[in-house]
C-alpha cells in the first residue's frame, strides 16, 4: 500500500456514512492533526535526546499513550464529541506539564506553545463560537506559567541548568517551526476539502439544475406553461371557466383498418411522425395542444393571452394539418386523410386526478367540436356557426351542410375551403367538389 492510499485509509476510518459533509470534514482534520502532533512529538523527543541533557521521557511517553488511547477508543465507540473534547484537551494542557517539568520557559523551549494547537483545532472542528473558551484557557495557562516564572523561578537553578544556550535558542527556534507548520498543514488540509466540498456542491447543484429544467420541460409537455406553475405552488384543484375558447379536432380517417395490417411498432411510428408534425405546427401558431385521443388530435386557443386572434390562428392551423398530409409524404407516408373539426364557445378546463394527470376541456363546445369532426369529410375541416361568423370575413367556405349531431339534432355546419387573399368581405363557394367529398 503506498503512503498516499494509507494516509486516506487512515484519515477516512472514523467515518460514518451517515455523515454529514461538514462532520466528515471535522473528523477528517482531528485524526489527521492527531498524526501530525504525534509524529512531531516524537520527533522533538528524538532530537531533544540527541542534543540536549537526557530529560525524562515519562511524560512525552504518557502524551502519546493518551493520544493514542483516545484515538482507539473513538474508533471503537465512534463518540467523536467526547473524543474532540478529549483529544484537545491534551493538546491544551500536555505542553503546559511537559513545561512545568522543565522548569520554565527558557529551560523548556516555549514548549507550551504547542497548546496553541487547542484553540486553533477549536476553530476547525468546534466552531468560532466555541473555540473561545478554549483560546482563554490558553491564555490563562500561559500567564500562569509566566508569572511562576516571573516570580518564583530560581535563578541559581537556571544558572545550573546543563541545557546550553544553543540548544536552548534551537528548540525554541524547533517549537516555533513545529507548531506552524502543523497550523498551516491543517488549515490548507481544510481548506483543499472544503474546496473539494464546494465542488461535490456545485456539481451536484448543476445535475439538481439540469434534472429541475428536465422535469420543467416535462411539465410544460403535459400542462400550459400557467397552469403548471400553479400546480408548483399549490395542492389546491386546477379548474377555470373560459366564456370563449375555440376547439379544434382532427381524426385520421379509416385509422382502425390501416392499422390492422401493420406491426405495433409501425402503428406508433405512424402516428407518431403524424402528430409531432401536429406538434410543431400548434407550437407555431401559439395555439395550446391539449392531447391526443388514439388517433384524433385535439388543440385549442384562447386559453391565455398569448395570442389575441385565436380562432384565426386554429383555422390557419386546420388548413397547415390538411395541407401538410397532402404534400408532405415522408410524415404521412401511408397517404392518410383527416376530418377537422372546429367549435367554439364556453369551456372549463383543469387538471384531472393526482397521478397520471392529465389538463382537459369539457362543456358544449368541446362536444360539439368532436361531433362534427365524427360526421365530417376526409379532407374536409368543418366548423360551427359561431366559428363561421367570427371567420367568415377572411376566409371562404364552402355553402352550409345541415348535420344531424347525436343529442343535439340537426345543427348546420361550415366547411372551410381557405385563407381570403382579395381583402372581401365574405365569399361562399358554393356547394363543395365532388372530388373532394367522394
């Protein structure tokens, strides 16, 4: 195992998967700031031996049982707020012992300094609010050492001290170095795991943002673009009246028998090509595709205000299907025919259910749309006579058939023949090509 792979192994082995990443953060600094200060204190024993007078290595001894005790009794209870507490505990108190054993500061180096470890660490696995009380005690068992000094250190003892001057100002020099360098390590351990964290963020907001806009385009697939955002924001039911919508239906002629000879995936491809084409056409006359019906096609405007002239855009619409079957046989390769039929009227519209939901008309109007559609001419668009006056100025159509509708009698209809182009103020063609009603 290389020492990169055992570092990680080692720092990673507190941690829970129920971790949060903040606490998996903190758990990760206070086991590798264990390391480092253990390694680092060995290493002062080590050169402290070699250059200095032979002190007692008891307490030293002790510093690393206790730090390596707590560390296996974390890991084995797995209680990381009793082990921070311990943990910095001997890092705060420790350096203040191992001083006092000495005899002063001079004699020790400033080994005390290493209790600066306790406060800092505070900061990082505590919080800034709580790393105060430790920073105080720091400050506390420093003046407290200061002023035993101060006031009652012996100087003919110190004068008879066997620590030499230089390997005095050495570990002085040591123990500045030492505690620095574990400052910085860890505060740029932090620092390169939060960045990391910030990263595991942004990545994770970005696939949030892109399952968000996915879900949103699914939505606006299935409801209007108001309806969903009400439906976002509220659990209430989604049902509005409209005094005036017009309502179109187109239903692929003889689709049951052509069928029978084909192969389900051929059916949906079918039908497929057919009704995106119907898609891209309502799209762009701003007209609201309402859904599909096996193989009738239901679109509708005048459902917000996007657009003004709503009937003119769903007859421009019916004659764009229409013609678009007639030309173009890469979609309609099967040579089918269509009836269209167009009412308009009062509707109401919502959201039905609360799973699968789908957004639906209902009322007169849509009834009647659907009724003239079933009765209509392959080929032919059929609308009724309120469509028919509110269009009639700037389209032509063909002369009045009289239908009879199930439940609503006899009802004349207006077969719609196309798009004025002279500016007229009406026109009526007669009665409608033999060749077109077969």
């Amino acid at each position: 195992m290389s020492s990169d792979s055992f570092f990680h192994s080692f720092r990673d082995v507190g941690l829970s998967a129920n971790d949060s990443e903040e606490m998996r953060l903190n758990k990760s600094l206070l086991i590798f700031a264990t390391g480092l200060i253990s390694a680092a204190s060995m290493l002062w024993l080590l050169l402290y031996w070699q250059l200095g007078p032979r002190f007692s290595s008891t307490i030293p001894f002790i510093f690393q049982l206790l730090l390596t005790g707590n560390l296996l009794l974390y890991f084995k209870t797995r209680n990381f707020t009793l082990f921070r507490t311990t943990q910095l505990g001997l890092f705060l108190f420790m350096p203040f012992v191992a001083q006092w054993s000495m005899g002063n500061f001079i004699t020790a180096s400033g080994i005390s300094l290493w209790g600066l470890l306790a406060p800092i660490g505070a900061i990082l696995f505590f919080g800034v609010r709580e790393s105060l009380a430790w920073f105080i005690a720091y400050l506390f068992l420093t003046a407290l050492s200061g002023f035993f000094d101060f006031y009652l250190a012996d100087m003919a003892a110190m004068e008879a001290s066997h620590v030499p001057l230089r390997t005095s100002i050495f570990f002085f020099a040591l123990n500045f170095a030492a505690v620095s360098s574990i400052v910085y390590l860890l505060l740029r351990f932090a620092t390169l795991e939060k960045q990391k964290l910030q990263e595991r963020m942004v990545e994770a907001h970005a696939l949030l943002q892109a399952e968000q806009e996915r879900s949103e385009r699914l939505l606006l697939n299935i409801l209007p673009g108001a309806v969903a955002e009400r439906l976002k924001h509220s659990n209430q039911t989604i049902a509005d009246g409209f005094a005036d919508v017009t309502v179109m239906f187109a239903d692929i002629v003889n689709f049951t028998k052509v069928a029978e000879g084909l192969s389900p995936q051929q059916v949906f491809s079918m039908l497929n090509r057919i009704f995106s084409s119907f898609d891209e056409l309502a799209e762009a006359y701003g007209l609201e595709k309402i859904k599909t019906i096996g193989d009738a096609y239901m679109v509708a405007g005048g459902l917000s205000q996007e657009r003004e002239e709503y009937s003119d855009a769903i007859a421009d619409l019916a004659l764009a299907v229409r013609d678009l079957l007639h030309r173009d046989f890469e979609v309609n390769r099967m040579h089918l025919e269509v009836r269209i039929g167009i009412g308009t009227g009062p509707v109401v519209a919502g959201v039905v259910g609360k799973k699968k939901f789908i957004y639906d008309l209902w009322g007169d109007t849509v009834n009647i749309a659907s009724r003239i559609t079933t009765e209509g001419v392959p080929g032919m668009i059929q609308v009724d006579e309120t469509t028919y006056r509110r269009l009639r100025d700037r389209y032509d159509f063909y002369e009045p058939q009289t239908l009879y509708l199930k439940g609503k009698g006899n009802m004349t209809v207006y077969r719609l023949a196309g798009k004025r182009s002279d500016g007229g103020t009406g026109s009526s063609l007669g009665a409608v090509p033999t060749e077109v009603t077969g």
